[in-house]
C-alpha cells in the first residue's frame, strides 16, 4: 500500500494510531489494542524512508536527518488530520500517525464531566489536563476552547509542537503558533504571548522548568491558560510542578500555584463493553483546603480532599471507573487495571452495588 491508503485505512477503522516501523507490518491502534494490517508485508527501511517522503517536505526530511526525529502536521484530504512522529530506531526511520478529527467534539460528546462546561467561562487562572499518552488530552483541551470559542469574545493563542485541531473563528479569533515553524521556542513563545493581547492561552506540552514558569506567569498577570502534562493524578500533578524548579524556589512556586490554580483533570480513556473506548477521570479543584495544601505542601492530603468532596464536583479516578463498572459501561477487571488504588475501586463498587 502507498501512504495514502495506509492513511485511508486508518481513517476508515476509526484506528487513533498508524505505526511504521522496520521489521514489523504496518500497524493500527483501534480502541487502545494495536494490531498489524492484514497481508502487508514486513517493512524495510528502503519502504518506511519511500513513505515518509511521500509525506514530508525537504526541511522536514533534513530535521530528520539532523536531530533523528521531527513532529509535524499532515492534511489528509478532507478526512482527517495526523499529528506525525518521525524518528529513528535501531539506525532505521520510523513513525507514529495520530488522527486528529476535522470536527471538534464537544465537551458533552465527548462524555466529559458537566462540570467542565464551567472551566471555559474562567476570566483567569490555570487549567491542567493530566493523563498518559494517547488519553485524549489535547481532544479535550480543544472541546473546551471551541466551546469559549463559540460562546465568549476572547483572543485565544495556541503554542503546540505541532498544531492539531485546526480551529475556526467564531466568536472569538485564535493565533495558532506551531513549534519550529511559527516559533522556536515554549518559553519565548509563551513570553511573547503576553505581548500579544490574550485572554486565553493553550500550552500544548509543559515540558521543562522554563515552559512551566512561564506558563505560571501568564496565568498569574490575569489570563485564562490551559496546558498539559503527562502524570497520574492530581497530587502527582502538583508535585511535578513543583519539582521541576530549583529547590531555593519551590516555596514561591508553591504560593504561585496555590494562587492560580483553578482545576486538573486526569483522564483515562478504558475499553467500553460495548467497544469503543468511554473516559474515566479523576477532578480536583482549587477549593480552600486544596489551596493550602498545595501552599503548605502537604500534597499528601490531596487524594483525601478530593474524596471527601464531591459535593462540589470533586472525584477520583476510582470513583469514576467504580460509576462506569455500576452502570455496566466496563467490566471490573477494566477497572482494576486502570485504577491508581485498587482497594479504593472494590471498596466503592461494593459499597455502591
């Protein structure tokens, strides 16, 4: 198969991933389980470089060849969009394809929690969208600046390594910045933001102690910024942040956050029985006692907040699997593999059943 069809297949089997790798056949990713496409051959490096050529431009396929691996955005017809990894592996090109839908689902669609309808009419304040690779966190980053983009008069601006959802003006106008090709930097990105009249600000990736403290600036002078990261849970989330800045700074970052947080959410995306794949989250907000414990440090207390508060719209990842296995969305040995504390899983599935 060319690239086209190979893409055209991806698309077709609503597969998240296509994969190129040397010694193995082109493979999907449906529904989280990767498998090889029937009756394609083993790839050769001679065939993955004829692919990839197909697909990238000069300056791309030199980045390649430079830094060993370049990320970058692809139109496919009028089909879809990929986010593309090219790298190398054992001295041999290879490549990752995630499918970025054309339209952007909605909050509600998405089956996301209600209460992130709210988190799009913040003024200011950070917003932190948490989970492994391949979780949905950039989908649900978008849903949520479509739905300010439909309701609000703002200025949004983008940073992202690459662009994925490509959005339209509508109430709002949006600046999208692409990493390499619009900016070279996270942190002189994020510095120039400021310049350039925001009221909201997506962080595709908080990656270093730079990106993370420029990200916290723009948030403290009164913006509205949403950024991800890749950890496990909320406490976890604040820890990172932490951690990443010298040790002579942590209690002034430790003050910024507990000033400017607004909400992580951790989300997990776990095969459904019906197929499919359903999301299962865990939400912190920034209430009083969640404040303090992040200016004190005391992030041990975080997971015990946030169950004794789902009153105002807090849970953990437990009680939203233990809700999915309840009303026979998944099955309990889904949850338990998905679950951070096992033990808290069975404890509400049997309390509640």
């Amino acid at each position: 198969m060319e690239i086209s069809e190979l893409l055209e297949l991806t698309v077709e089997n609503k597969a998240s991933d296509l994969h190129l790798v040397v010694g193995v056949p082109p493979a999907l990713r449906i529904d989280g389980v990767l498998s090889p496409i029937p009756n394609e051959a083993v790839l050769t490096p001679e065939r993955v470089n004829a692919l990839l050529q197909d697909v990238m431009t000069a300056e791309q396929l030199e980045r390649l060849n430079v830094n060993k691996e370049v990320d970058f955005s692809l139109s496919f017809s009028e089909r879809a969009r990929f986010r593309v990894n090219a790298y190398t592996q054992k001295r041999t090109p290879a490549a990752a394809f995630r499918t970025i839908p054309l339209t952007i689902p909605t909050v509600d669609e998405l089956g996301l929690p209600p209460i992130m309808h709210s988190f799009t009419t913040l003024q200011q304040g950070f917003i932190l969208v948490t989970g492994p690779t391949g979780h949905g966190k950039s989908t649900s980053l978008a849903a949520m600046l479509e739905e300010i983009n439909t309701n609000r008069k703002t200025h949004i601006v983008t940073i992202e390594d690459p662009i994925e959802f490509v959005f339209s003006a509508k109430q709002s106008i949006i600046s999208q910045r692409e990493m390499n090709m619009d900016t070279h930097s996270w942190s002189i990105a994020l510095r120039s933001a400021l310049r350039e009249d925001p009221d909201v600000v997506l962080v595709g990736e908080m990656r270093d102690y730079e990106t993370i403290a420029a990200a916290l600036t723009v948030a403290e002078t009164g913006h509205l910024v949403f950024a991800t990261l890749h950890t496990n849970s909320a406490a976890q989330t604040v820890d990172r942040v932490v951690d990443v800045f010298p040790e002579e700074q942590q209690d002034q970052v430790k003050l910024q956050l507990s000033n400017v947080l607004q909400a992580v959410i951790s989300q997990r995306l776990v095969p459904a029985i019906a197929g499919g794949r359903v999301v299962a989250h865990e939400i912190m907000l920034a209430s009083t006692a969640i404040r303090t414990a992040i200016r004190e440090g005391k992030t041990h207390q975080i997971d015990s907040i946030i169950q004794t508060s789902s009153e105002v719209g807090m849970n953990t990842l437990e009680a939203s699997l233990a809700d999915l296995v309840l009303t026979g969305k998944i099955t309990m040995e889904t949850a338990t593999t998905y679950a951070i504390r096992s033990d808290q899983l069975t404890r509400l599935v049997h309390r509640q059943a």
